[in-house]
C-alpha cells in the first residue's frame, strides 16, 4: 500500500498565454489507493492529469510513474497508465466492442476477446457491444471511455471529473465501478469537484487551487485536522452575557441574545462531547434551553475554508 | 523500438474508416476518371496528335493517375489525424505508449494503402476506355507509393496544422488542384508556347507526373532521376517537419 507508483517533483506548467497551470507540484501516489483530486474550475486538475499522461508538456519538474522517467523512458510507463478523460470524445461512428478493441492494440496488447467481454460485462455494456458510439447515451458513453481506459489492464487509472454532468443514479453507478477497480488493485487519481464523492470513496485528499497543491493528507486526518463541530443552542430566556462558568468554551452569543454558538472540537468527535459538557455547564449556571442543532463540519466546508483562506492570502 | 501491435491497430482502423465510406470511396474515382476520358480522351483526344508516340487517351492516363493520387492521399492522410485533433479522440493515441514511427505507420501506411487501392481502380477503369501498357510496372509501382507516401506525410503535416475544417480543404483546392492540372495533366510541357514552357517548370507537380508518365511510356518532359529526385526530397523534408512536430509536440500537446 505504501509503494510509490506515481512520484511528481516541482511539476509546473505555464501556458504560452502566460497562465501558471501548475505551480512547483510535489505529489506521491500509493499503489492501490484511491486518491482524490480536488479543486475548483480552472485549478489545475486537468493539466496535472495531462502533463502525467502526456498530453501536456511540463515546463518544469519531473514525473516518475513505476519507477520510469516519463521524460526519457515513457513507453514503460504510459502503457500500465490509463485515462478516463472529463470529454466524452469518443469515435461516434464506431461500435462499442471495435473501440474498446482498439485501445487494447494501441497499447501494445495482443487481442484478447474474453477480456474485452468481460470488460464491457462489468461495465453493463456487453448488449450495446455492436452498437455505434453515437447511439448511446451519455452515461453509456462515459462507460464506454472508462472500457477503453481499461482494455489494456492499467495499474494506474485517472478518472478525470467522471461524474461531471451525469445524473444521481449513474454517479453512484460510476462510484461502484471505481469499487470494482479498487477490489482488482488498480491505483485510481479522480478529478473531482464533488465533495461528496472524494468522502465517499477516497482514501487520500488533495486540494489545488492556482496550480499550487494546498494539502495532501488522509481523508479521515483531513478531517479530524481541520474539521469543526458546530452546535447552536437556543435559549428559553435571552442573556446579555456569559457568565464566568462558561468562559472556557467556545461559545458566542447570537440572535439577540436568544442563542448560543459553539465552534470548537477537531473532527474526531471530541466536539459533540465537550457540547454535551457545555449543556451540563449551561444547567448549572442556570440557563435553560429548549433546542440544541450540532453539526460536524463536512469536507466541503473544509475545502472552501481552505480555498477562503488562500484567497485571503 | 517499434511497439508493431500499436502501429498494426492504427493503420487496421484508418482503413477500417476507408471501408466504411467505401462505396463513395470507390464510385467517385471511378466516375471522376471515366468523366475525364470522355471529355478528353474521347471527345477532344480524338482531335489531338500522337504525344512523344502515344497515343493521346493514353498520354493522360499517369497525369489522371497523379490528379486523383495526391488529391486523395493528401485528404484521406490530413483527415485521419485532424479529426481526432477536432473530436478530442486523439488523447488516447498522445496518452499510448506510441511515439511518431508507430504514428506515421499506421496513418500514413493506410492512406498509403487507400491510395494504391485508388491507383488499382483507376487504371482498371482506363482500361475501359484506352488500350495501354506499362513499360516499367515495377518501377511505376515503386514510384506511385514514393509519391503517395510523400503526400501522404504532407497531408499529416496539413491536419495538423490546420485548426479548421476551411484551412483543411484550403490546400489540396487552392494549390494542389490547380498545379496538378497545370502540371502536364492533359499536355506536355513542350506543347507550351515561351515561356510558359520555361514558367512551368517552376510547378513541382510538374516532375511528379512526368516522372510516372516516364515510368509507363518510357519518355516525358523531365529526366526520370530529376523526378525521383525531387520526390524524395520532397518526402525527406516532410518526414522532417514531422520529426519537429513529434519533438516539439507543436499542435499535438499542450
């Protein structure tokens, strides 16, 4: 789990217009993790995608996939990586199994119908096998770019933005496929900008934003790192101030007076006890209250409070 | 090293494209030749004197050869890697593990190979219309598919320079066209009064069809070895135009 397969050192990329794309990039991926890149429009996210899969010339920088210089000994490399990109560009005239067929050969692979059948079986697409691309809906055509990506058996997979315009009940169609592939040991780098997919299905996050990667961590350390608890407690009587008994929590006065605002705790849960404690504080110091709404601060909270405080900066 | 299944899925696809327009691919040079011998080989060749002791429908036979060749090498070459370049389909050839000897195989081995399919329909189809023989067979073969090849790196170089489908068509309708027409198609150069005579020569075309009309009749208007020599050259500095391209990634990669 701890090999790295995919090691990226000051990767920048300036366009000729002048935009700084990438911005002194340092990233190490993890064989058989599933790592989500996430950012707003614009970040980066393709051109780091590009400049691994040669589709964008770095300006600067090294990319080492399996150990091979993608500079020098690509050949290697490219062909244990495949690519899923954000358009569906795909050959519309051609039928399904033909196209699946041919990205197997382009990438040096002897033809093999059992696995190209059992590629587009797992995918759903076996019964549009002879049907041209352009026949097919949008989902089936994503599908059929994420058969292709895979006809030649990658180690490595991006996922450029899969999700990007496609209904709730094909989201989680393509969140079960990128399970399928994590239970055969492919590595998966998905592009994404939503929250909720990277929570559910990544186990490392990383936030970009300019070109710059702001953070690389653990999901769950992520969260626990920067997450909040946040409870509003409303009062059966308005207050004008706190009394000293509560001055160790980090609480406000909000609402005229009405209510209370805790923000504290990391993430890890240690929030919802020290309100439950604030609860007991409030009882003995003799303030009622007649509701209490606590939430835990998601990762999408995180990412904008990151994106928030970049901006400031 | 040549990754050969790479560059065998390639050129299997290109023509895989050739055959799915296949009859319009057939039917138009079929059509287009046949018009040309009525016009000119029935109608006004009867008209015209023998030319260097051929007969006249047979005389236009390697111009005609020439017109559609290079008309249809330079389209179906520039048309294979633009259209990838314009539906976005050419991320996964730039994302393979191939590089430009697998590239130009495959795209310029097929339009090679549509063209030479071309070149077959087209004398079979002169041969309806005008008694003829080929004194070099071998050496008018070996000389189609250096010109073909030629052409066909020069249409690669065209789609991927082009960044619209007008600049595509611009080339082949504004030069190629007119300077293969202009190029001893349907005469021969001496039949040119001064100095036209002299001006044509100026046309690079002009050695391409008197080169393949040498290599049927054994006589034209320049040297065989001017001809040759000039299609290689024009094949050396297209295949290193091609090599900058694939150095520099220009209009290829980002």
């Amino acid at each position: 789990m701890n090999e790295p397969i995919l090691e990226l050192e000051g990767l920048s990329k300036v366009y000729p217009g002048g935009l700084k794309a990438l911005d002194n990039v340092d990233l190490t991926i993890r064989k058989g993790e599933i790592f989500a890149l996430l950012g707003p429009n614009g970040a980066g996210k393709t051109t780091l995608i590009g400049a691994v899969c040669g589709l964008v010339r770095p300006s600067e920088g090294t990319i080492r996939a399996f150990g091979h210089d993608m500079a020098s000994d690509w050949r290697k490399a490219r062909a244990r990586i495949g690519l899923v990109p954000q358009e569906l560009s795909t050959d519309m005239f051609e039928p399904v199994h033909r196209a699946v067929s041919y990205s197997r050969g382009l990438f040096g692979l002897a033809p093999d119908p059992a696995r190209i059948e059992e590629i587009l079986r797992s995918l759903s697409l076996w019964d549009k096998k002879d049907e041209r691309i352009m026949a097919l809906s949008g989902g089936m055509k994503r599908r059929v770019l994420i058969a292709k990506a895979l006809a030649h058996e990658p180690d490595l997979l991006f996922l450029d933005e899969p999700t990007a315009g496609v209904d709730v009940e094909l989201r989680k169609g393509m969140w079960a496929i990128v399970d399928q592939m994590r239970d055969r040991g492919v590595t998966i780098i998905l592009t994404t900008h939503y929250i909720e997919e990277a929570e559910l299905m990544a186990d490392r996050v990383g936030i970009i934003n300019r070109g710059k990667l702001l953070m690389v961590d653990e999901k769950e350390a992520m969260m626990s790192r920067l997450g909040r608890t946040e409870a509003h407690i409303a009062l059966a009587n308005p207050i004008s101030e706190l009394p000293q008994s509560l001055s160790q929590f980090p609480i406000e006065i909000e609402q005229g007076g009405t209510s209370l605002c805790y923000r504290g705790g990391d993430g890890t849960g240690r929030g919802k006890a020290e309100v439950a404690e604030l609860t007991k504080a409030l009882i003995a110091a003799g303030i009622d209250y007649t509701g209490i709404d606590v939430r835990e601060s998601s990762l999408e909270e995180i990412f904008v409070s990151l994106l928030g405080e970049e901006e400031a900066a | 090293m040549i990754g050969w299944r790479s560059t065998w899925s390639i050129y299997k696809r290109e023509l895989m494209r050739f055959l799915r327009t296949a009859f319009q691919s057939v039917l138009a040079p079929v059509l287009t030749t046949s018009l040309y011998f009525i016009v000119f080989g029935a109608a006004i060749g009867g008209r015209m004197p023998d030319l260097g002791g051929v007969d006249y429908g047979a005389f236009i036979i390697p111009g005609l050869l020439m017109l559609t060749l290079l008309g249809e090498t330079t389209s179906n070459s520039s048309f294979g890697i633009y259209m990838p370049r314009f539906t976005g389909t050419i991320y996964e050839l730039l994302s393979a593990p191939v590089g430009v000897a697998e590239t130009l195989i495959g795209f310029v081995g097929a339009a090679m190979t549509k063209s030479l399919i071309l070149a077959a329909i087209i004398l079979v189809t002169a041969r309806l219309f005008v008694d003829y023989s080929i004194a070099y067979p071998l050496l008018a073969m070996f000389y189609i598919m250096l010109v073909a090849a030629a052409f066909s790196l020069f249409g690669f170089i065209l789609g991927i320079w082009a960044d619209n489908f007008e600049k595509l068509g611009i080339i082949p309708m504004l030069f190629l066209t007119p300077l293969t027409f202009l190029g001893g198609t349907f005469y021969s150069i001496d039949m040119l009064p001064g100095p036209w005579d002299k001006i044509a020569l100026a046309n690079p075309i002009v050695y391409l069809v008197s080169g393949l009309r040498w290599t049927f009749y054994g006589s034209s208007d320049v040297n065989i070895w001017i001809s040759f020599g000039i299609t290689l050259a024009f094949l050396a500095a297209c295949t290193a135009v091609i090599a900058y391209i694939f150095k520099t990634g220009w209009r290829l990669r980002a």
